[in-house]
C-alpha cells in the first residue's frame, strides 16, 4: 500500500513552507501544484474554488482536502494528491488550516489515502507531525497506511 501512496502523491507534489493571503489563494497555491506534477489542466483550480464555495473542505486539526466539483473530472490527466503546509496558517473561512491534502481524482483511488488521513487525524500525535513536517519523507510516511498487527480474535492461539 505504501506504494499507492508513493504512486499519488509525488515528493514533488509537496511543499511545505507556503504562504497563503487566505481559503482561496491556498487553493489557487493547491491547484497549482497539481498543475505543475501534471495531473490536471490549470482549469481545474476553478473547479476546485467551485467546490469550496458550494461546501468546506476543511476536516479539523488545521487540514482541509481541496477538491474539484465532478464536472471537473474531465480537467484531470492522472490522479494524483498534492500537500501545501502552510506554517504560519491560512484563513478558511474563520478556521485556521496548516495543511492542504489537494486531491485530483476521476475514480475513487484517492480513498485509501483519505482513510489513512483520518486515522492521522484521529492520533494527535501524528495529526501534530502532519502539521509540523518539514521534509516530504515524513509526511510520504505519515500518509501511508500502517501495518496493522493482528488480534487475538483474527488470528485465535
């Protein structure tokens, strides 16, 4: 599964000392790395501005996951994720967002990594070096699934 993760999101695809005047500059800032790994046409950044406006994409813990509209499919090339952390925070709509995991999907294989996120974002520890990482490795590891360890119950003595 690591390999899912390696395959969407791209240590190119990371930046992590963004700056960003507020909830659609940091999309525009999203998109545009989306944009530059060739993952979908600059069109697309509207289609996520789109998404935004119509219903947040802000989780909690400071992380929101920007995303197009489904008429924006058609805009995207590869799926592919992209994350901006922005250190001194970003505006999003009275809510303060450190991290941005920006999403280009046409199906559903971004899901994996959006179910590991919540994991991530359900331990606060790991929800806290999301948001402090300062090399794309840690948030490459953090974002990809752990290895669960069996039970006593899925593997009786």
């Amino acid at each position: 599964m690591p390999d899912r993760a390696a395959g969407l999101l791209a240590p190119e695809a990371i930046r992590l000392d963004a700056r960003a005047r507020g909830r659609d500059h940091a999309i525009r800032i999203c998109g545009q790395v989306l944009v530059d790994a060739g993952a979908v046409e600059p069109a697309y950044v509207d289609a996520m501005l789109e998404r935004e406006r119509s219903i947040s994409t802000y989780l909690g813990e400071g992380v929101a996951i920007p995303h197009g509209t489904s008429g924006g499919r058609d805009l995207i090339h590869r799926d592919a994720l992209a994350v901006v952390r922005f250190p001194d925070g970003a505006d999003w709509g009275g809510d303060t967002v450190t991290v941005c995991i920006a999403i280009a999907a046409r199906g559903d294989g971004h899901i994996e990594i959006l179910a590991e996120l919540a994991q991530v974002l359900m331990d606060p520890d790991r929800a806290r070096a999301l948001r402090e990482a300062t090399e794309p490795e840690q948030v490459l590891a953090l974002l990809s699934p752990q290895e669960q360890q069996p039970t006593e119950q899925e593997h009786p003595v």
